[in-house]
C-alpha cells in the first residue's frame, strides 16, 4: 500500500507470512491472559510492572514466567516489561483482532491517565481506541501537541494533530487542525513536501478550506520556503488575516503565527507595498506588538525599534533554557542585527546536533546563521562547512528558499577568496531563481556578493553600480534588508568614483538611522564611512577612533578593510611612513582570512608607499592574522588565558601560536616580543 508523504508509518510494520509463523506457534500455546499482557506491551511499550499493578485484570506471575520461558520479553531490574525483539512485538499486534487491541488501548489510556506524566500517552492510546468521530478525543490531542510543541517534540505533535483532525466531527476543526500540522511541518520538522501533502488533504475534506487562517498561513509557508512564490503567499495571507474574525486579538496564537509569516514573505519580498498590509494588521493589536513578533524578521533593520532593543537580552539568556528549536532561531535570527548571533550560538548548535530529526528545518535555519557568524568573524573554512552542509539538507528536504541562503554566503567567501569562477556561478543561480520568484532580498545577495568582488578587484565602479541596486546612495530603504550591510561598500565605491556629494549623503543617512548604536561592529563601519568623507585632518581622527575600537578584533575582514582604507587614505596624503603599519597590518589579516585580491591590493598600496616588495624567503617568516592578535596581546602583558578570553580561543592555542610566533620573530620570549613588533610593524 502507497502511504503520502505526510502519512505516518503505522506504529507495528505487518510482517511477512514466514515472519509471522514464526512465532505463531509460540504465542498459540499462552493462555489468554499471558497473551494479553504480550499486546499491551506491544501497544504501549516498555511498561513497567508497577504501572499494571492493581487494574482489573493485573498480570499474573504465571502470565510473567510464560512469556519469559517463551523467550519473547524480558524484565529489567526496574521491573519494565521489554520485548527482546520488535519484529515480536509486530507478532502479537498482527495476530489480534480489532476488538482486543481497541480494549487494549482503552485499558492503557485509563491505567496511564492516573500518572500525570504519562497524559500524552494516554490520549493517544485514548484516540487509537476511537471507532468514529469524537470532538472531544480530537481536542484533547490537540492539547497534548500543544504541549509537544513547548517542550519542541514537533513530529509526535504533527502525529497528534493529523490524528486529532480525522477525528474531528466539524469540517472546519479538521481543516484547522490538519493546516496547524502543515505550518509545523513546513515550518519545523523540515517536511515541507508532506505538509503540501497534508494541505492537499485538507482541500479534499472540506469546501471552506480557503476561508481558514490557519490554512492560508500553512499555505503561504510552503509556498514561501518550498517554491519561493512570494507573492502568492503574500496575498494568501493579507485576505486571511484581513477576513479573521479575532483579527484584533493580540493573544491569538494563529494571528500570530500568520503575522510572522507575513513578515518573512515581506522580508523576502524586498519590495515597500507589502509592509503596508503587515504594519497595517499590526496596528490592530494595539499600540505594543506582542513579544512573538517582536523577536522575529525586523521590518526595518537599519532603524530598530526600542521593543526588540529592550526584549533581545533577555530572550538570548532565556535560550539556555528553550526547548522550541524555532524559537532559538527566531531571537538568533533578531541577534543577527544587533551582531549578537555568537550569544546564541550555544543554542544554536544544540539544535542542530539533536539528531532526533524533529526539527529540520529549525536545524537548517540554525546552521545558516552560525554560518553568517563565521563569516562575520573569520571563520571562512567553517561558513563554507556549515553552507555545505545547510545547503545538501536544503535540497533534500525541498526548502528553496533556504538553499539560496547557502548560496549566498558560499558566494561572499568566493567573492573575497578572488574565486570569481565560483561568483559567477552562485550569482548566476541566485538571480535566476529570485527574479521571476519576486524574492528582491534573494536578488540583493548576489549584489552584495558581485560588490564584494568587484571591490577585491579595485573595480569601484562595477561596485558602486552594484550596491546602489540593494539602496541607492542617500537613503537606506526601510525593506532593504542588506542596507545595513553594505554602508561601506557603496561610501567606499562612491568615494573613489569621485561621487562624493553621494557618499556623503549616505552618511548622513547613517548617522540619521544611528546604526552605530547597534553593535560594536556597525559603530567601526560607520566611522570609517564618516572617516572617508570628511575634510583634512578630520579623517584622520575618525579613522584612529575607529580603528581603536575595543572589540575590533572580532570581525577581521571588516577591520582589515577598514586598516586598508585608512592606509590609503594616508598614502594617498603623501604620509607613506604612517600608511606603512596599517598597510602592513591589513595585509596580514587578509593573508589570515586567504582574501587574496583584497591583500594584493594592500600590498599594491605599500608598493606605492616605497616599500619593498615581500620574498618568498620573508614572507614564511610573516605572522597570520591570529598570530599577529596573540604577539600584541602578549606583548601588552596579557596571559596565554586573558588572550584566550579575548580571542575566544583555548588557552593551548594561544600557547602554540607562540611557539610558532618566537622563532618568526627570531625572538625567544615574551619580553621581547614589544620591541620585535615595532620593528616589524613600525607601532606597537
């Protein structure tokens, strides 16, 4: 028998014929009562003795020692009932009849019902007992999944929804109820092919089907992360949410649920119109939206709203705590803005290393934002992994949209790696799938992607045309979701294509939105972009005060730009001598990342500044990036675990850049270390 994707495997496979023979003639020989205690063993699983104890019809020691003799189960020494293999367990459920596995579910529905941890259990066996339509099993399934949910079981919840609708007596109940397995298996468990199926089976059962919120927020859900339709998704659930009949009700988990649905398409979207129904429906709950949505999609990342500024730390601490994988990557996904995805990244990891495959696509969400972390502080080798893995899940399980993501940050690495083979292939599938899709924020990454290269090139034109597409040069669009991103880029490209007038405008834009506030890391972008327009020695100040920093450290690309820039800007004020350390220092934090049009063009600029070409002898002698971060702490006096602190690295790596570090230096000790740096690097 074919089953859909969305159908669950029975919980006893049938067996063969020859299978079932085989313990046929053991299990005919057991009186009635032994054979009993064998099928409430195969329905209800591993049942401690103590559970049984005192029910009508308790097992006897005679029923225990014959199915022991017989070789079929054994008991622990807590006194649990196990079968020494599952194909027996098949064998008892396949040789008895509907009446005694429905009296043997009733039985542990009602022994299980008297423990309070076994309550789930309970209504299950309470529905597999179910002979027809019953609204008040179904509803008491759905509370179980309510409950699944929290503590983040989202495939026995589906399980229990599905179950909960064919037991519905309403079509409307059905349709809810089978659309809230949808949503969750599109949305978490990573079934986004069966939660099409589960629609499908929805659409079929009742003529009404497209008049439920619920529905149309599982609908536009698979449409969005499965086909990318973003505009179809969009206008599924504006007439959904705007036909709800508690379309007001702040405390309505679906409304909920259908406004953050909302948000994503729009975020994805990239386009203004779309905001206007969401903003609009959000404006209905009242002046304060709920917490739920708060910490989801923002609508506008380069002007943050004080709500989320005042949720988001205590929402990173709570994840030490949370159970529900899709709230770990919601408030990850709101850490994003703030460069605060490390904070998260513990959670993260724990719900992607369960490997109890419950949630997948939580899973997926969280390797591309661990990903996006890597990539933010250097951590190339890992983002290419952590892509390549999200990506194969992505394909696997149908999920397009998340695919494109992958894409993405493969493409900013190649793109800063020089790979321009690679550039040209991920642009090429992004655009080609986001166009036609309508999904602009799709499109805008490989902008961002050919901007970057284009600027490793030193091609600032081709990056200025680029980057203006994600936001035009004085503004930063409130649904350009990249804006924040790429403030240097378009200051940078429009600075050295004499496009000042421009430049400085988008710094005002900047400076308006306050996106140095956001992050320690938006505050180095900002100075250097207000440090590239100003006049004489204003720049100067801008860029030491950027470049002093105290959590410089940890996005290493955006600092090597920015030592670049600065050594640049000095050079190219006929200040060679003062441009040479931050050259230098920029090379070797791009030699560190394997940026390599991005070191040539530092080299080119020390070439300019009168410096000597690097020797292959040199050049094994030169310190990493890392490398070059641990010989300044050292030499500032800090210890191997103060530096590990700081670096967020071990204790014995910070020993073994050391020992690796002594003899490029021709140094022997600490000690030493001050004055070798500023031999080497003229500062220190």
């Amino acid at each position: 028998m074919k089953r859909s994707a969305a159908e669950a495997l029975p919980p006893h496979l049938p067996l063969t014929r020859h299978l079932q023979d085989v313990y046929e003639s053991g299990l005919a020989q057991l009186p009635g009562s032994a054979r009993r205690l064998l099928l409430m063993t195969a329905l209800g699983g591993s049942l401690p003795l103590g559970i049984l104890a005192g029910t009508r019809r308790e097992p006897t020691e005679h029923d225990l020692a014959s199915v022991t003799a017989a070789g079929l189960v054994s008991v622990d020494h807590d006194g649990r009932v196990a079968f020494r293999h599952r194909l027996a367990g098949a064998a008892v459920v396949g040789r008895s009849t509907t009446r005694e596995r429905r009296g043997a579910h009733l039985e542990l529905s009602a022994i299980l019902s008297g423990h309070g941890d076994q309550l789930e259990r309970s209504a299950w066996h309470l529905a597999e007992a179910a002979m027809q339509v019953d609204e008040g099993v179904a509803r008491l399934l759905e509370t179980t999944a309510r409950s699944m949910l929290d503590r983040g079981d989202t495939v026995p919840a589906v399980a229990s929804l599905h179950r909960a609708a064919h037991l519905s007596p309403h079509a409307a109940d059905r349709t809810r109820r089978i659309a809230s397995a949808a949503y969750i298996a599109a949305e978490q468990t990573g079934d986004v092919l069966g939660a099409a199926g589960l629609l499908d089976e929805a659409r079929k059962s009742d003529p009404d089907f497209s008049g439920s919120l619920v529905a149309a927020t599982a609908a536009a859900s698979v449409l969005l992360l499965g086909d990318g339709d973003v505009e179809a998704a969009r206008a599924l659930l504006v007439a959904g949410i705007d036909s709800y009949h508690r379309r007001t009700d702040p405390a309505d988990d679906h409304l909920i649920e259908a406004l953050h649905t909302l948000k994503s398409v729009c975020v994805f979207g990239g386009r203004a119109h779309p905001w206007k129904a969401y903003h609009a429906a959000v404006a209905r709950l009242g002046p304060r939206p709920p917490r739920a949505l708060v910490l989801s999609a923002q609508p506008d990342p380069a002007r943050m709203p004080q709500d989320i500024i005042d949720a988001l730390p205590t929402a990173i601490v709570a994840l030490r705590e949370q159970p529900q994988p899709n709230l770990v990557a919601r408030t990850a996904a709101a850490a994003y803005h703030f460069d605060r995805i490390g904070d998260c990244s513990a959670a993260m990891r724990r719900v992607v290393e369960d490997d109890s495959g419950g949630h997948t696509a939580s899973a997926i969400r969280c390797l591309v934002l661990l990903a996006v972390d890597d990539w933010l502080t250097g951590r190339w080798s890992a983002c290419v992994s952590r892509t390549a893995r999200a990506l194969e899940l992505s394909v696997t399980h149908g999920y397009h949209l998340f695919a494109f993501s992958c894409r993405y940050l493969m493409g900013m690495v190649a793109a800063a790696r020089g790979d321009n083979e690679t550039v040209q292939t991920l642009t090429e599938q992004i655009a080609r799938w986001a166009v036609p899709r309508g999904a602009l924020s799709v499109w805008s990454c490989a902008a961002q992607i050919t901007t970057v290269a284009a600027i490793g090139q030193g091609d600032f034109e081709q990056a200025y045309q680029h980057v203006i597409t994600i936001s035009p040069a004085g503004r930063l669009n409130a649904h350009a979701r990249l804006a924040p991103q790429v403030i240097m880029d378009l200051v940078e490209s429009a600075v050295r294509t004499d496009r000042l007038p421009e430049a400085r405008a988008h710094v005002e834009a900047i400076k308006a939105c306050g996106l140095g506030a956001l992050s320690p890391r938006m505050l180095l972008l900002q100075r250097v972009c207000e440090a590239q327009v100003a006049d004489n020695d204003d720049g100067r100040a801008l860029y030491e005060e950027a470049l002093s920093l105290p959590e410089n450290h940890r996005w290493p690309f955006d600092l090597a730009r920015a030592k670049l820039s600065y050594g640049s800007y000095l050079r190219r004020r006929r200040m060679p001598a003062a441009a040479r350390p931050w050259l230098t220092e920029a090379r070797e934090l791009f030699d560190g990342l394997g940026a390599a049009p991005f070191s040539a063009r530092a080299e080119q600029e020390l070439l300019a500044t009168g410096a000597k070409r690097i020797t292959p002898e040199a050049a094994t002698t030169r310190l990493t990036a890392q490398e070059l971060q641990v010989a300044q702490l050292a030499a500032a006096g800090l210890s191997n675990k103060k530096i590990a602190e700081r670096l967020f690295i071990s204790a014995r790596t910070v020993s073994t850049h050391l020992y690796q570090i002594y003899p490029k230096l021709a140094v022997k000790n600490r000690a030493s270390l001050r004055a070798a740096l500023a031999e080497r690097y003229g500062r220190q």
